[in-house]
C-alpha cells in the first residue's frame, strides 16, 4: 500500500507546533547552529584565503620557471634567458591573465646607519603591477618607473630598521655570475606597505635592466612568474607552460613552491567537514530530546494510529518527516542569517588586537568571510543527513510500540 | 458463512507470583451481519477478546480466522491493513487525534486507505450529519463535548464500512440519549450493510439490542445466547 504522504505530512506539521515553545528553542539551536557552521567556515575560509593570496602574492603568481639548479641556490649563476618565442606565445594567450621576468637574487643593504640581507628584485614594474603589486600600497615617493629606473623602491619596516628614508642613498651588494661582488648605489624613491611586515622587510624592488648590469649577466632573469585565472586550479597552466619550456628549466605551480600553504589548503576542506560535523553532534542532542519528548508525549496517538490501520513504517515516516520539517525551518533560518552576516561583514574584521599571532600565520589583520557554496551545500547537507540519521532512533522507537500497550498508556 | 472463527483462544499475563488469564480457552463463531454483545465484569476478558480479534493483541496458543484469514499469523503491515480495511474500532476513551478537526479524524482512515478528496468530504458530511455533528465539522477534538468525542469516533470507525465493527464500551460515557443515538446508528448500519458487531458493554440497555448475548468471566465464555433484539 503506497504511504499516505499527505496524511502524515499534515500530522507532522502540526504536531511539531502543539509544543511550539519547544519546537522554537530546537529551532533556535539549529539556526544558531547552521549559522555557526556556515560563518565560522566562510571566516576561517577567508583567513585561508587571503593567506594564500598573502602568500602568493609574495612570491607572485600562481606558476613560477625557473633555471633548474635555482631553488636549491638562488644565486645569479642560476640565472635563464628571457622567454623563446614558443613560450611568448603561450604566456600572451588568453589562459594567462598577466606575466613577468624578474631577477631575483639574496643580497644584502645597507645605509649609513645598519645593514640587513634582503632578497633584491629586479622588476619591470608595468608587468608587476599586471601580477598583483597595488600601486597603493606607496605610501611614500612612487613606484618604479621602468626597467632603467635607477632608483629602489623598500618596504616601511625596513626603512625602519636602516633608520633611512626617502631620498637618500642605500648601497646593495649581491654577487656577480663570477662570485665576486657587485654593489651599486640607489636613491630610495619609494617605500611601500605590505600586509606582512616580514615582506616589509625582505624584498627591494630596483629595475630589472639596471640590477642585470649591476650583476652583469645581460638580459637573464631569475624567473619568470605567471597568473593565470584560478589559483585553486594552477596544475593545468604550469603542465602547459612545462610542455614548452627546455629541460634545464622548471615549472612549478604555487602549490609546490609553497608547501604549507597547499597543505593549510588542504587541511582546511578536511577541517570544514570535522567542523560541521562536531557542531552538528552538538545539536543533535537537542534534537534527539526533542523527537523523543515528542514521541513520548503521544505514545497513545501513535497507538491508536497502529489500531486505525497504520504500518509501523508510516509511523517511521510521520517522525522523520516532522524532524526533517524541524531541520529544513532551522536551516532556512540558519542560511539567512549567515548569509546576511557575511554580506554585512563584507568589508572585513578588523582583529588587529591579535594581528601579530596572525601574521605569524601569514594571514593579514583584517579578516574578511568568505562563502563558497561547495559550503553552503556542505552545510545543508550534514544538517539533513545526519539530522535524518539522528532521527531513525525516536522514530524506530515510534513504531515499535504495540497498539494494545500504547492505546493503554496515559 | 462464518465471519469470525476463534478457536482455544488463550492469553495470560504474569502479574508478580500469579497467573492473570485474560483469555482462558475461548472457542467463538460469528456469523457475518451479527450484531453480538459481550457482557461480563471488568477483567473478565472482553476487552482482551476484543484486541485479539482485531490484531492489537497477540495470542500465547489459539486461531483466530477472519474471512477464512488467519489474523494470528499475520505480520505487523498485514495485519494494519486488514485493520485499515476491514475493522472499525470504537474505544471506550475517544481516542482522536488531538491536532486534527472533527472532519479530518473521520476523514484520516479514508485518506490513508487512498480514497479522493472529494470523495471524502462527501462520505465525512454525510456521517457527520447522520451523528448529530452538523456545524461542528471544523472543531478540534478540545472543543467537543465527551459525547460530540465519541460520536466523532463511531463516524470514524464506520464512515468506510468496514465489515467489522469492534466497540469496547462506547457508551461508558454518553448519557441515555447520546447512548440511544449511537445504538440506533449502528443497528442501522448492521441491517443496511450487514456490517458485524461485536460490543462490549457492561450496560443492560447496551445489551437490549443484541441478537446474541456473550458472557465472560475469568476469561472464560460462561454463557452464549440468542436472544430477541428488543429495539
């Protein structure tokens, strides 16, 4: 006999509101309880993200070429010619939003008060501004003008720490392909801000032509770093781009460049299901109670249901459904409110309070949420799943009441 | 044609140290069309005979065959549906669902059986009506009165003709009218649709309008008459 869907359906509805005090404290739960689960997620999804981007953005760029021997010793003597035409022609398609050739070699800089080793970029500032540099984060002087800028752009903590400042002279010294030292001076003609002070204090951007005369090694580059469009997705640009590029040379997507950031990736989608799943047993013990009360309250009812004629599975049916309508309000709640609550936080959380812990994690001092709706859905679909699972109990316990027994309770 | 064959019926329950015997070796047949009372003291076994019958009570030894059906040996959905289909029962307590209108409770066996709407509303106006509920379709089970209950009850246990009616004192609570009422109807409904009644009742004037008189005591059948219906 086919289950007599509308008849329950109708049974659940009202049953769940003849308590209706106890149907909207579990409903608070369950909305408090999505909202949590989808929050905290898009936050801590944010927090991931922009470390991520944090992080690529230091390096830049979702896949890197290098010279083979480069990583293990970034020294100029692993330094590779400019891109051949088979690579330009890829690197000006449209998989590749933007592009650029950079030497990038330890050196070390000094003023007239301090010292300190920093990485030297020698950049063409139009392709590094098309990779990601914010012209804004000047906050003194102006960026470089092109490749034969003479002048050297540092980061606000590292003026600090030479105790210099715009205008004067620095000296930089690294090695030529030879070994022996190349040093030149530079007038400081800008001094930028970074989300991490480290990056404040690590990296000098000088033009790439007059660094490659200052090391002499012509028109080499260090690397050549590239964007493309999704930097969840870089294996398929760096496979690309390895399919063109000769032996000596490597191609390395973000991910295999930085390990810890891949992994906290990683980690992180495993991390959201553990979450979801731990505030979800939480609640599911509001929810158990609840159908539980509910069943006992009406041990006569479901009798007298099994004397009209009613299978122990439409029993089975009635409570789930009456659960699933509980879960379904709770998550429609839920979602609004979270949802609403990433909208009004769009422009970030400022947790500057504690922005030194998260600097230390890579993550910059505003935190902004963000939602993904592989998420959301993750979310809705933990809440119903086990939300129905949990309920299997109360309701098996429904059904197995003998009619005579529950018809007699009081 | 038998309807209801029941045969060494035995039920006992432990209660402490002794042996209750809700049913001690009870032998029954009920012709189809009957319209049967079974009188006896409280705990005599009417009650439990009654379940048996209809399914909500196991047996520990005995057959009960209805229609040829061994009800006995019928799982737990078998036996919903030859009570959803075939077996009216009208309780001594009400029994409606609480959250449901007087309409929706006569309408709920209809509406799990599969009949149409429209058929239902026809079928739950009519019934209403013929028990004195017309206007009071809409009301919920707390805004009617213990005898309003019950009437909706017997609506419900026989608005789908079912070929067996089982009443356990229906009308402990109604006054003599409301009694005379419920009587009538279902004297009605067993002469227009041979529809078989088995009633327990410890009420004399309950009793008057059987044709066959069936006395417990101690879960036994003490006595089985025929008798001239007087009403």
């Amino acid at each position: 006999m086919a289950m007599p869907v509308r008849a329950m359906s109708t049974l659940a509805w009202r049953n769940l509101w003849r308590n209706y005090r106890r149907t909207l404290i579990m409903l608070l739960a369950i909305t408090v309880g999505v909202w949590a689960m989808i929050f905290m997620t898009a936050l801590l999804r944010g927090m991931v993200d922009n470390m991520v981007r944090t992080g690529i953005s230091a390096l830049p760029g979702h896949v890197q070429i290098h010279a083979t021997a480069y990583r293990d010793d970034p020294s100029v003597t692993h330094s590779m010619p400019p891109p051949s035409k088979p690579l330009l022609d890829l690197l000006n398609d449209r998989q590749v939003l933007a592009w650029t050739g950079r030497i990038k070699v330890p050196a070390m800089i000094s003023s007239e008060q301090d010292s300190r080793g920093v990485t030297l970029l020698g950049i063409d500032p139009r392709g590094e501004v098309a990779l990601g540099f914010d012209s804004a984060d000047i906050i003194e002087g102006r960026f470089l003008d092109g490749v034969d800028d003479r002048g050297i752009v540092i980061g606000k903590k590292l003026v600090q720490r030479l105790e210099t400042r715009l205008g004067k002279r620095v000296v930089v010294m690294s090695q030529d392909p030879d070994n022996t030292i190349a040093d030149r001076g530079f007038r400081v003609v800008g001094v930028f801000e970074a989300d991490l002070e480290s990056r404040e204090e690590s990296i000098v951007y000088a033009g790439r032509e007059v660094i490659q005369s200052m090391l002499g090694v012509g028109t080499d580059i260090s690397e050549i770093a590239i964007l493309g469009h999704d930097y969840r997705e870089p294996e398929a640009l760096a496979a690309s781009v390895r399919n063109i590029v000769p032996a000596d040379q490597e191609v390395l997507s973000w991910l295999k460049l930085d390990p810890y950031l891949s992994t906290m990736m990683q980690v992180m989608d495993g991390f959201v299901l553990v979450w979801m799943v731990v505030i979800f047993l939480a609640l599911s013990f509001g929810l158990v109670n609840t159908l539980m009360m509910a069943v006992f309250e009406r041990v006569r009812e479901i009798g007298l249901m099994r004397a009209l004629g009613m299978r122990p599975s439409a029993i089975i049916y009635q409570v789930l459904v009456e659960s699933l309508m509980l879960l379904v309000l709770g998550l429609l709640a839920g979602n609004i409110l979270a949802i609403g609550t990433i909208v009004w936080l769009k422009d970030g959380i400022d947790v500057s309070a504690v922005s030194e812990g998260l600097e230390m994690m890579g993550a910059s001092s505003i935190m902004y949420p963000v939602l993904q709706y592989p998420d959301l859905l993750l979310a809705n679909s933990v809440v119903i799943v086990l939300g129905i699972i949990t309920s299997l109990l109360p309701a098996w316990r429904a059904a197995q009441y003998r009619p005579v027994e529950a018809l007699s309770s009081t | 044609m038998s309807a209801i064959i029941c045969t060494d019926l035995c039920k006992y329950y432990q209660q402490g140290d002794a042996v209750i015997k809700g049913l001690d070796h009870v032998s029954l047949e009920i012709e189809e069309g009957s319209f049967i009372c079974l009188s006896g003291p409280s705990g005599s076994g009417k009650t439990t005979l009654l379940n048996a019958i209809g399914g909500l009570d196991s047996l520990d030894s005995g057959e009960i065959s209805i229609d040829g059906e061994r009800v006995d040996l019928l799982g737990k959905a078998a036996l919903a549906d030859l009570r959803l289909h075939s077996i009216g029962f009208v309780f001594q307590a009400y029994n409606l669902i609480p959250v449901l209108s007087a309409r929706e409770n006569v309408e709920f066996v209809m509406q799990v059986q599969g009949i149409s709407a429209a058929e239902r509303k026809q079928r739950s106006s009519k019934i209403l009506k013929e028990v004195g509920l017309e206007g009071m379709e809409d009301r919920r089970p707390a805004q009617l009165s213990g005898g309003q209950q019950q009437r909706v009850a017997v609506a419900r246990a026989i608005v789908s003709q079912p070929k067996l009616v089982l009443a356990d004192e229906p009308t402990a609570n109604l006054d003599s009218k409301s009694m005379e009422s419920l009587m009538a109807q279902f004297r009605a409904l067993n002469h227009s649709h041979k529809v078989t009644f088995l009633i327990a009742t410890h009420d004399q004037r309950v009793m008057e309008w059987a044709d066959r008189r069936i006395s417990m005591e101690d879960g036994r059948v003490i006595s089985d008459e025929l008798q001239q219906a007087v009403r």
